[in-house]
C-alpha cells in the first residue's frame, strides 16, 4: 500500500447510497483506463479536464461502494506506473493539485 501522504486521488463529498465518487490525476493518454480493464473495475467516468499545456488530467468518476478497496489499488498501481514513465514529476503535480484543493 502506498503512502498515505503520496496519494493520487481524492474522495469526493458526493452522497449516493451505492457508489463513491473520486477524483484521480493520470496522462492525458489514460494510463488508468487500462489497470480499470485489467483489473475488471467498473469505472465511471462523469468529467474530465486538463489545463493547455499540461501533460495530465484531473478524472472524476464513480465507481461501486463494494469497489472502493479495489480503485484505491488501481490507483496504486498507476502510481507505480506513472513513476516508471514519469519520474517524480507526476507525483511533485499530484502533491501540488492536493495542496491546492485541500
């Protein structure tokens, strides 16, 4: 399990009796699409945004209650990813974004 300091994601404050809503960082190619397949989570997506010029995007989608241990570990595993691709860049632009909603 990652730290919980280092994360990529957000829970949001969406009330619904079945699912959970989060708000997760990924490339502007999706990388997360692909760990969602592979690990057979239903994802989905209700917005997504990127700024011009920036390489990642923010995500927010919803995925079921009963899933939620299941996104955290995807969202491990594009942590991993990302750091392969990335370096430590997405994880300084994940930091940076949290700071700034928190």
């Amino acid at each position: 399990m990652m730290s919980e300091n280092r994360k990529n994601y957000l829970e949001l404050k969406i009330f619904s009796i079945i699912n959970t809503s989060y708000m997760y960082f990924d490339r502007a190619e999706y990388v997360a699409d692909k760990i969602f397949i592979d690990e057979k989570l239903k994802v989905e997506l209700l917005k997504d945004a990127a700024k011009s010029g920036e390489d990642y995007v923010i995500c927010m989608v919803k995925v079921r209650k009963k899933d939620r241990q299941k996104f955290v570990d995807c969202m491990d595993e594009l942590r991993r990813k990302m750091l392969l691709l990335e370096g430590e860049s997405y994880n300084a632009f994940c930091e940076r974004m949290i700071e700034k909603m928190a």
